[in-house]
C-alpha cells in the first residue's frame, strides 16, 4: 500500500488504483470491532450506540461535527498497556495524540506516566495533577521558558534533542540548584516502514542525535561532564503507524551497542532504554495490529537478548504509546449535507466537517472507514469520496469507501479511529469552529473540551 506523499490537487479526483478495494464489503451495516471503539454497536432499529447512548441523542445535544470518546475503552487500554509492561518498565502516554485534563485524570488513575512535547502540554499536565515526577518533556527545540518550567515543577526527565540542549538544560538547572534527570535522543538509521513525514529515526530529519558519525556518542560525553544533568538513558523512536517489531529490533540491538560503548569508555551502565511509541491501529480492516501484551514481549526480548549478547545489565525499559491507546477510542459524527454523483467515477458526498477537524487525508494521505450510523440501509453500495465543506479540492475526509446508495442529506455518518491527533491538530481554517471532544460512559455523556464559538474567534482577534 502506498503512503507517498502528492500534492493535491493534481490527484484529487484519481479514480481508484488498481487492486484497491475491488469489491464492496459484504455487509455496509457492520461494524468492524478492530476498528470501532469496544462499547460501540449497531441497536436492532439501526442506530449505532456508544457507551450506550445512540448517536441520533449524541448529535442532537451535542451538535455536529464532534468528537465522541468511549472512556471505558480508554481506560481498558491504558491497563492493557500497563498490565503488559509490568512493574519493571515505564508506560508514557504521548500526549501529542490528545491531551485534555480529563484524559491527564484517567492517566494518573491508571497508573500511567505522561509524555509532553511543549508548554501547553506541560501545563495542562501539571493543572490536572499529574505528578511531575511521571512526566517527560521532549521536544527539538525547547525554549529556555519550558525547559525553566519543567525543571522548576521537577519533571522526571527531559529528553536532549541536541548539543545546545545539553548545555542550556545543565545551566538552566544549576543555576536553579538542581540536578535534572536527562535522557539523549539518537537517530538510529532505523526508517520504519510508514509515510515520509511520520518516519522520525533515518538521519536526515529535525530529531535527535545521529548514531552515524558518532553524534549521539559525543552527546553523552558532554552530558556526563555536567554538574547539572544526570544522564539516566539513551531514548529512540523510529516512527509511527507500525505493525511489526522488526525495526524496534535493529534500533533496540544499535541503542545497545551505544550503551556498550558508554560503559566502556566512561565506566558507565546507564539505567533506561526508551523505544519510544509509534505501535499503529486499525483505521480500516486491512489493518492487523498487534495487541499490548505481543508488542510489550516482543521489546522485553529483544532488550533482553540484546543485552545479554553485550554483556549488559538489562536495563529499564519504557514505552510512549499514544495513538494506540486513544486511536481506536474514538469516532467523529458527522452530518451528510450535500450528495453529488459524478458518472463513472464516484459520488461525493459531503459532511459538516472536514479538513478543519481531521487533516490527517490531506496532510498524510491517510485512511479512515466510514459508516453510515443514523440507521441501516439494504441499498446497494455506491463507491464514495467524503469531502468536508472548506474551500480546498483537498478536503477529503476518507478518501475511497463504499456507503449505501440512499444515502441522503441528514443522515449522520461517523468516521472511527479518530481519537489520535484529529482534535490535537484540528484548525480553524475558513474560522471553522472546532468541534467538542465528548465522553461517554455507562449511558452518560459529557463534554470534555466544549465545542469552540464566534466569541472564542472574536475574542483573539483584537484590530
């Protein structure tokens, strides 16, 4: 399957690609449970519940488009993760995927750690009552502010992306009179199988420092000299959407022989080994993921293995899953507004949303599924674009489904797998409104982050 990358316009009326969806799907009223979140489900009128609410309520309280999110899968999936790694390693949930106070609440319950790239992230963290010491702060270029904020609030670490780094940490926390608890990010020449803007560990990118050229290994020496750092591992993350280990094997064995290398030249074992996240969903059926428990005995192995071959103590292991814990546990409910059929090629059918609240069709030619919720249909499949209402021919929304050929104007249709990134980089592009994230749970629903109005608009823009 290819994830190049194009420019828009030029393809976006493309017919489908040879081989691509060749036949419908044998019923367009199921639902795939690899793909929707676990307490959704179809009720025998053809309404589609979550959390045991159907969505015809959800639309009519809460308006359209919006975000719904079912808090019993999240929290199920944040025990799975942690259940699976154990006492023995750490799970950071990377809050880039979606952070909101509530969330940073069911984190600090389920026993999960937090993962920050930024101050806005750290703050909401820190107002929800994360404890500081279960949050990490990454990031390519930290201001001194947020370096200053976190040090102060005593984060556990802080992830060094490069050499100024290291010196503006130490003489930030020395002059703070502290010792901050640090890990180096080294690109390990690792380019998971995934689309060119979401591969992070090849050597020609914005992260880390380089393995290749012994970058990363003169980062540790400079960090080991400074009063202000304590050098606790070596962190690494070789993209995102994968869905198999085989590249956290070569990162894992080449992470290693860093650490062998450290031990040798400096007498030094460090403690922590971070592979970072990037462990993919199931944003249509093709997808196959692998569950918590796989993944957590797959990197337990191959650490230990890695390990042993070099001589080393097996040091602690973390993770960073984000996508794979809010990912699936969310769906975006849509309004259909306006149906256009195009002869021979497909039909557009356009929804009250768009590029606005999921950028992630334009930005990464990504694939969603698509159902229609409002009720159930026995007409034929008609092959579809849903395209959203912004002023672009690159407002898709999912780029190539099959939907029942009634479907009209007022039906509602709903996108799964929407929890990771949607409304983390939602816009207000054409001053689009952005939508509510919602809860759901045990027949209940509320608002988590309220849908945004004119006011909020009118209210930053002061000429």
């Amino acid at each position: 399957m290819s994830r190049s990358a194009h420019p828009a316009g030029p393809r976006y009326a493309d017919v489908l690609p040879e081989g691509h969806y060749t036949a419908p799907p044998a019923d367009l009223n199921a639902l795939d449970p690899r793909v929707w979140s676990r307490t959704v489900g179809r009720r025998e009128d053809g309404v589609v519940t979550v959390g045991g609410i159907d969505v015809t309520r959800l639309a009519e309280e809460f308006g359209t488009p919006a975000y719904f999110l079912d808090e019993d899968d999240f929290r199920a999936r944040c025990r799975a993760w942690r259940d699976a790694f154990g006492t023995e390693a750490d799970v950071f949930y990377a809050g880039k995927a979606f952070l909101s106070r509530a969330v940073v609440r069911w984190l600090h319950e389920e026993g999960l750690n937090l993962d920050v790239c930024s101050a806005g992230e750290l703050a909401t963290a820190l107002d929800a009552g994360m404890p500081a010491e279960r949050i990490a702060l990454h990031g390519n270029n930290k201001s001194a502010d947020e370096i200053t904020r976190a040090v102060e609030a005593g984060v556990g670490r802080i992830v060094l992306d490069s050499f100024q780094e290291i010196v503006r940490v130490a003489h930030i926390a020395e002059r703070l009179g502290k010792r901050q608890r640090v890990q180096i990010r080294v690109t390990v020449g690792v380019e998971a199988h995934t689309h060119e803007f979401i591969a992070t560990a090849h050597e020609d990118q914005k992260f880390g420092l380089a393995l290749a050229g012994g970058q990363a290994a003169e980062a540790v020496r400079r960090a080991l000299k400074l009063d202000g750092l304590e050098l606790i591992g070596i962190h690494s993350h070789i993209g995102s959407q994968i869905f198999d280990t085989s590249g956290f094997e070569v990162a894992a064995h080449r992470v290693v022989g860093l650490l062998k290398e450290i031990r040798d030249e400096h007498g030094v074992e460090l403690p922590e080994i971070d592979l970072g996240g990037g462990l993919g969903i199931a944003y249509t059926s093709d997808d196959d993921p692998r569950e918590p428990h796989e993944i957590a005995r797959a990197l337990n192995d191959i650490v230990t293995r890695e390990c042993a071959a070099a001589g080393l103590a097996v040091p602690r292991l973390s993770v960073e899953p984000g996508r794979a814990i809010v990912g699936p546990t969310a769906f975006t409910l849509y309004e259909v507004g306006t149906i256009k059929e195009l002869p021979g090629l497909r039909t557009y059918v356009s929804v009250d949303g768009g590029m606005s609240d999921n950028i992630r069709t334009a930005l990464y030619d990504a694939e969603y599924s698509v159902a229609l919720v409002s009720r159930t249909s026995t007409a034929e499949p008609m092959l579809s674009r849903v395209v959203g209402k912004h002023c672009e021919s690159g407002d898709i929304v999912v780029r190539d489904a099959f939907l029942p050929a009634d479907v009209a104007p007022g039906d509602l249709l709903a996108v799964p797998a929407t929890g990771a990134y949607c409304r983390s980089m939602a816009s207000n592009y054409n001053h689009a409104l952005r939508p509510p994230v919602v809860a759901v749970k045990d027949g209940a629903a509320r608002v988590i982050v309220r849908r945004e109005t004119e006011e909020d608009l009118f209210r930053l823009d002061v000429g």
